[in-house]
C-alpha cells in the first residue's frame, strides 16, 4: 500500500523521523572560525551612485629637496591619483520547509533549517572576502601553462593581475582593461613583455586560467615564473619566482615574518585599530612556525609560556596572529580537488608547486593592514516597499557551540507559504554589496596591492 503519511518523503528526512528513538535535539557540525570577513572595513554603500561606486585616493608630492632660486617663484607641482572600484552583487541561497514534516519529526526542522542556513551565509562572505584578500596578495604572479615559441598568446594558470593597468600611456588614473593603449609590462621567465589583452578561461572572470595576448611574440618554457610590473610583493620561503620553486625543506620561520612585516613597514601601511598587523595562518602554518630554531631559542627555560601552553602563537614582531582554518588548502578550495579551478570558489593560486597533487602542498601565511579591503554593503530596508511583503525578514544571529554567527547586512527573509495547502515555508538569506580591494600604487614602490603580505612555504 502506498505510504501516506504526512512526512516529507525524501530517504534523508524520513530517517530522521523513523529510525528508533531519536534524541530530540540536533548535534551541530564542526564550523570554522569567521575571521576574514572581520579585516574588511564596514562602508555604507552611498545614495544615488547606481550600482558602481568609484573611489578616490591621491599620491603624495615629492619632496623638494633643491633649495630656490633667488627672484625665482617655486613651479607650480601637482599630485598623481588613482581609482579603485565596488559593484552592487547580489549573494543568495534558499531552503524550503514541510511544515507537517517539522510539526511531527521530533526535532524542529524549521529552526533548524533556518540555523544551517545561517552558517552558510557567514561561511559564504568569509570566503568570498578570503578569495579577495588572496588574490590581491598574489596579483600579477603566476605561471605559464605550456611552452611557447616566438609566440604572441601566452597561457597561464592565474590572470589575476594581468587584466587590468594603469599605465603612463593608457589610463593614468583608473585600472582599466589591458589593450595596446594601456598595456601592462610583465615579466616572463626573465624575458621583457606587454600584454595588451586577456582572455580568461570563464568569461567574465578576473581570476583563474587564462590566455595572455602579447604585444610581440617571445619565446618561454612551461611553468616559466610571468610577473606583473606591479605585483604585490611577497614572501617565498626558499627564494624563487614562483610556487614551483618551493619544496618540502622550504618551512616558515619567524624570519619570513620579519620580511613580511618589513615589507608593510617600507610601504607605510597602516596598522589595524588593535596597533597590530594581521596574519591569517592555518593550523599546519602554526604547527611549523612553533617548530623554528628561532623561536624554539626564545622559549629555552619558559615551558610554562602561553605559546606552549596553549599551542599558540598570540601576537609577537608587531603581529597578531589569527589561527585560521578557512585559509586556502585543499580541503577549504572547492572543489577540493587541490588542481582544479572554479568560478564558484575563485581562488586563483595553485596549491601544489606543480599544479598536480604529487607536488609539495603550497600554505599561504596571509598578512593584512588597516584599509586593504572595503565592505560596501546596501541598506535592505530600502528594498521593502509601502506594499509590504509576504512574511518577515531580518537580521541573521545563530549561535553554534558558543560561537556567536553574525553575518552583519545581511537579511533573513521567511516567506509565508504559497502553495495551495499553505504548509510549504522558504527561508532565505540576502547579501547585496561588494568587497574591493583598495589599491595604493601612487605611492612607494610599484605594486598595486601593498596593504597585504604574503608568505608562501611548503609542508614537509
């Protein structure tokens, strides 16, 4: 006969219903910390721009070091400026409730369906502000994918970085798209190019593989290193050009974060409000650096130190450091294959030296200043009209084993049910908003990003 029955009939739900006596509460999964999206500083997106917001910044005026000329006036001098830009995006997802299923399944699946759908939406912009942060770390390094001779298309496994240029013959202000008006100078394998256009892999994307077009045809070898002029400057442990150069031996050390702060401190990058940089590592990063000579030294007749203690590294050399397990390893990259590039997690890095899981596992140790990513997020309230809606919306606040989850701007939206018996809810949650990445190549050295630092080293 037929089943009947009120319950929902997936195999997933009716278990949860029917398989012995269930203990009537849910057991939440484990669930990283959220701390990326906290270095994106808050920015109400502005009334009356559209959906472009574009920013400002101004270049410092060199010095005058020449003393004047007598019966001379001074020339009149002036100042460079750049641009960077934000565009309204819309984040969403969605989960539907059987409320007969919710009323009779023990457990109440509605709020829970709601709590799940809550983590996804903090887990969901911690990661997109991670791939932000992470690209701009990396702009304007990466690899070529195959040889090439006297050839003109170079392709490559990463363009971020090669898309865009704001060049003394092109645009002078604003990153615009490469062309022979506004090419980018690179760099590939030690050979001097220009590229003067990009074509990715997934139209439309910024970041991932990609074919480089070059104003002349050069010759290179495959996995030959190809830099930007104005990539951001790095940490390798070990040296070398790119992450094919590190090996098993090429562990962290308390000396890679020294030149990584010495990097923030020659570009005057400003500190975080707590007086400290940031630096986001991932637990094998922590694990290695504990094991540094250096730092084993420093420790000599301190067992009972906090750093022992709690297997921890606290905050040492200007830096306050963020034990985080969403940083880009293979298993936090969908789809978690460590090879393979996707628009829906655009990590561009590759995570083993030679692209393939039989190379050394690459970790990034990501250092972050004051102002190196904007969130501008719009007011949802403006989006509800005199008409009013269907149910109710608000602010999400779960809370997962004393972790309090609060996606900041973002709205929870239940729907009243719609269908003819009026027992199927929809629970939604809604982001509209981006996070840029500022750029300061007006001043100091020529990279483009200089408000993140970034240590690459392999795992033994």
């Amino acid at each position: 006969m037929p089943d009947f029955s009120v319950i929902l009939g997936t195999p997933e739900v009716r278990k949860i219903v029917q398989e012995g006596a269930l203990e009537r509460a849910f057991h939440d999964a484990l669930f990283p910390n959220m701390l990326f999206r906290a270095d994106a500083v808050p920015m109400p997106w502005p009334a009356g721009v559209g959906d472009t917001y574009i920013a400002s910044a101004p270049g410092l005026i060199p010095p005058v070091m020449a003393p004047l000329t007598p019966g001379r006036d001074p020339e009149p001098v002036s100042y460079p400026m750049e641009q960077w830009e934000a565009q309204v995006q819309q984040y969403a997802s969605t989960i539907d409730t059987h409320m007969p299923t919710s009323i009779v399944a023990i457990v109440d699946l509605f709020m829970r369906n709601a709590h799940q759908l809550g983590m996804q939406a903090a887990q969901t912009m911690n990661r997109i502000v991670r791939n932000k942060m992470y690209n701009a770390a990396e702009s304007g390094w990466t690899v070529a994918n195959g040889a090439g001779v006297a050839s003109t298309s170079l392709t490559v496994k990463n363009i971020a970085g090669f898309t865009r240029a704001r060049s003394a013959s092109g645009s002078k202000v604003r990153f615009d798209t490469v062309s022979s008006s506004n090419p980018l100078s690179i760099t590939v394998g030690g050979t001097a190019a220009s590229v003067i256009a990009c074509t990715p892999t997934n139209t439309g994307s910024e970041v991932g593989p990609g074919v480089l077009t070059l104003a002349s045809g050069i010759s290179w070898s495959d996995r030959d290193y190809v830099k930007a002029i104005d990539a951001t400057e790095l940490v390798r442990v070990g040296g070398g050009n790119s992450v094919g150069s590190i090996g098993t031996t090429d562990l962290p050390g308390l000396a890679d974060i020294r030149s990584a702060v010495a990097i923030f401190r020659r570009n005057n990058a400003p500190v975080h409000p707590d007086g400290h940089f940031h630096a986001h590592l991932d637990p094998d990063s922590e694990a290695m650096i504990l094991g540094d000579p250096e730092l084993q030294r420093l420790m000599t007749g301190v067992p009972d130190h906090f750093t022992y203690q709690e297997f921890a590294l606290g905050r040492m050399l200007g830096v306050i450091f963020l034990r985080n397990n969403e940083c880009p390893i293979p298993q936090t990259v969908y789809p978690y294959d460590g090879t393979t590039f996707s628009v829906n997690d655009n990590f561009g890095g590759e995570l083993y030296s030679d692209g393939t899981i039989s190379g050394t596992p690459i970790h990034r140790i990501l250092l972050s200043a004051m102002g190196g990513i904007y969130e501008y997020r719009m007011d949802m309230s403006g989006l509800l009209t005199e008409a009013g809606m269907v149910g109710r919306s608000g602010d999400i606040h779960v809370v997962n084993n004393g972790v309090d989850i609060t996606a900041d701007g973002v709205q929870l939206i239940v729907r009243a049910p719609l269908n003819r018996l009026q027992d199927q809810v929809s629970t939604s949650w809604k982001f509209m908003g981006d996070w840029p990445c500022r750029t300061d190549a007006c001043t100091g050295g020529p990279g483009r990003y200089k408000r993140f630092s970034l240590i690459q080293h392999g795992q033994a």
